[in-house]
C-alpha cells in the first residue's frame, strides 16, 4: 500500500516538475501583463500536483509517462524507469542496483523503504512546524480587538494579514491610520474575495507532501509572489493611478523583514517588498490586446500541461488463426497475442520453475499486476515481454486415495518472455525474491 502511494507521488512530482519549469518560462512572456493571469498560471501546476489522473491530448507537451517509474521496478531483475526523456532515464537506470536472484529483499526494495521513511518523517516535521507556529501567532493574537466585521486591530504585529479558513479575519497592526488603512483593507478583502487564503492552505499541503521537489518550493514561493502583485494590482485599478506612490510608502513603512507566511501557512501577509513596490510603480492599465494575448496563453498552457500526450498503442486483429493484435509504439511496431495465450505462457513458466521442487501433482494461481514490453537486438527478432505477477504454487501427492498438499509458495514474481514474430513464447528469466 505505502510503496504504491509513494511510487504515485513521486511520478505525479515528476510531471508536476515539468508543469513548473513550464509555467516559469510562460511567465517571462506575461512579464508585462497583469500579475492576476501569471497567478492563475500556478492552479496549473497545483492540479499536476494533486490529481493523480488526467485526461489525453493531442495538445500535451508533458513529454514525461504518467508512470515514469513502474510499480514492478520492485520485482524487476534488472529495474528501470521511463520518463519519457531518455537522456535522463539513461543516466538514473545505470545506477539503478540490479536485483539479486534468490536474495530475500530486491536491492530497489530496501532503498525505496528508506526513502519512504525519509519522506513520512518529512511531512511530519514540516506539519509540526507549520502548526506550532500557527499556535504561536494565536497567542500573540489573543488581546485583538475586533473592530468591525472580520477585521481586528492588534498591539501585536506588525504587518496585516488574513488567518483563518472557513471564517477568516483580516488582523491589522494598530498603528495603521487614514489612507493607508483603506490601501490595505482593499488588498486584503482581495484576498479573502478571491479565497486566496484557502488557495495557501492547498498550497502548503501540497508542499508538505512533495517537500522533496525543489522545484516545488520554488513554485511555492514564486505563486505567493504573484498572488501579492495581483493584490497590489487590484488596490491601484480600484483606487486609480494617483496612489501609487503613496501605496508604495505604505508598504515601504509595513516591511519589517518578517515573513509570516514563511512560518505560519494559515495566515499569510506581505513579503518581497522591493519588487512588489517596483511593480506598483510600473503598473499601467493593459490594452485589450495586451489582456487577450495574456489570456491566451494561460488557455494554451492549460490544454498543453493540464492534460497527458496520446498513447501511441492501437491494437487490431489482422490473423483469427493465430489471434495476435498489433502494437505500435512510438520507436517499433511488434506483434503480442491476445492474454490467453500469454496467461498460458505464464502458467506454464511457473509450473516449470518450481517442478525441482515437487515429485507429484502441481497447480498454480496468478494475478498479473503489470507488463513491460521491450525491443530485442536485431532486426525482426520479436520483442521481450516482462510480466509482474503474483504467483501461488501449490504442490500434491496422492495416498490412501486421497490428495494430501506437501508445499507451496505465494510470492511476487517478474517473468521476461522472448516472443518471436509468430507469437511463441520462451522463458528468458524468471525472478522471484
């Protein structure tokens, strides 16, 4: 169960990786457009992170496979992975520990376990950080006055920011007076109206569990960025362009250097101040065609990145004799039978493997968990099928008129065919641990 979880989110990181590095890119080209379309470029990213399926388009540029590392890699004699990127996946497979015949653990299996514990003990701590900080900040907060509505005044701070998920609150410092007052009163309902403080929440959550992604991180950080330029924004566009520079002293006077949201994910106020003062100065109401360009490529990044590349597999029967269906991949097309010829491939395989060990009457049970197709070397030599499977063997005599079980196994088996251009099946390596 963990090691199929934390196989998934490590694939869903890698995508998500790329959807990072692919907003980063798009926002150079939204550099002079209104922060709000760079803003809703990051749900792009949030939604490779958290949803663990996608639908197929002839528009993805996502050039890396959903399951870019197997969930056989486990039982593999020699494991790999497929993203997509060759490059890449030559340099990581010829690290990749090959699997010892007739040892009790895969050498992948023991690295993945530490790695599982790594990442567990890694959302934990992070969490812990982020509560006991959140519960510090509530204490400071206790003697806030509440001044109207969800807004509260507090001796205690000294940056405004939003708390809060179902009911939030808007805290202001109680030094903040006149105009100013009303700047950032603007900005923080802009946070609340939108549901900025719920988009955080998400945010930190989806941090914590691909905490291991540095590219998250910055994604992290990058999102809060231009989630408080478009606020900034919003407060100029509502107020007009004769408070800039007076918007721009109040967040000059506001910045003490301390980053709330850096520790507490359920309240967040204002950071970068220098370049979100350079951008309220450089802020200027963008033409129509301005606005229509910024949204088309936030449309055009959401059907390229949002969505998974066709799979390049078609299957058609072409000879009822032998019942065999066409598989095209993206570099060969090769010949594979339909599963009951390779279902009886497999039963036979087991059957032979395990006949050193019994004198009487066998059976076997299997469930296939996954296969893996291959190229061999060659021109028109077929191809190599390997098959992740868990198999029962059960073993039998017959005395006193009756059959008495003797022994038997139930373990995770890989099973590698060499399946000719006739669709013949040959053991090549059978592995179990």
């Amino acid at each position: 169960m963990i090691d199929s979880l934390f196989l998934k989110i490590v694939n869903m990181s890698i995508t998500g990786s790329f959807a990072i590095a692919s907003v980063m890119i798009a926002r150079l080209f939204l550099k002079k457009t209104p922060k709000v379309f760079s803003y809703a470029l990051w749900g792009v990213v949030l939604f490779r992170l958290v949803c663990p399926f996608s639908i197929e388009s002839m528009l993805s540029i996502i050039p890396v496979n959903k399951t870019s590392i197997p969930e056989g890699i486990f039982y593999a004699g020699t494991p790999q992975i497929n993203t997509g990127v060759e490059s890449v996946d030559n340099v990581i497979n010829a690290y990749l520990p090959a699997g010892t015949p007739h040892a009790s653990v895969n050498p992948i299996q023991a690295w993945t376990f530490i790695g599982e514990l790594v990442w567990i003990a890694g959302i934990f701590a992070i969490l812990a950080y982020g509560l006991v900080s959140f519960m510090s900040l509530k204490k400071r907060l206790e003697n806030s006055v509440e001044e109207s509505g969800n807004i509260y005044v507090s001796e205690e701070i000294d940056t405004p920011f939003v708390l809060g998920i179902l009911s939030p609150r808007i805290y202001l410092p109680a030094a903040i007076r006149g105009e100013e007052r009303e700047y950032i009163l603007i900005h923080e309902k802009t946070h609340i109206k939108r549901f900025d403080h719920i988009a955080k929440i998400l945010s930190f959550l989806v941090l914590c569990v691909h905490w291991f992604n540095p590219l998250v991180w910055a994604a992290f950080f990058l999102s809060g960025k231009d989630m408080e330029m478009s606020c900034d924004e919003k407060v100029i566009k509502s107020l007009g362009d004769g408070v800039k520079r007076e918007y721009s002293y109040s967040l000059l006077s506001l910045a003490t250097g301390k980053r709330i949201l850096g520790a507490t994910p359920l309240a967040f106020g204002e950071g970068d101040t220098r370049g979100r003062v350079k951008n309220v100065l450089n802020y200027r109401k963008p033409s129509f065609w301005v606005v229509a360009m910024a949204v088309l490529i936030c449309l055009a990044a959401a059907a390229m990145l949002m969505t998974d590349q066709k799979a390049s597999v078609k299957a058609t029967e072409y000879d009822d004799e032998k019942e065999k269906i066409e598989i095209s991949t993206d570099n060969e097309t090769v010949d594979a039978v339909v599963a009951e010829q390779i279902d009886a491939a497999i039963s036979k395989a087991i059957i032979e493997q395990n006949a050193k060990w019994h004198s009487g009457f066998a059976t076997e049970s299997h469930v296939v968990l996954g296969m893996e197709a291959g190229g061999n070397e060659g021109e028109g030599s077929g191809f190599t099928l390997t098959v992740f499977a868990m198999a029962m063997n059960m073993e039998f005599e017959y005395s006193d008129g009756w059959f008495e079980d003797t022994t038997g196994s139930h373990m995770p088996v890989a099973i590698t065919f060499d399946v000719n251009e006739e669709g013949e099946y040959a053991l090549n390596e059978y592995w179990m641990p």
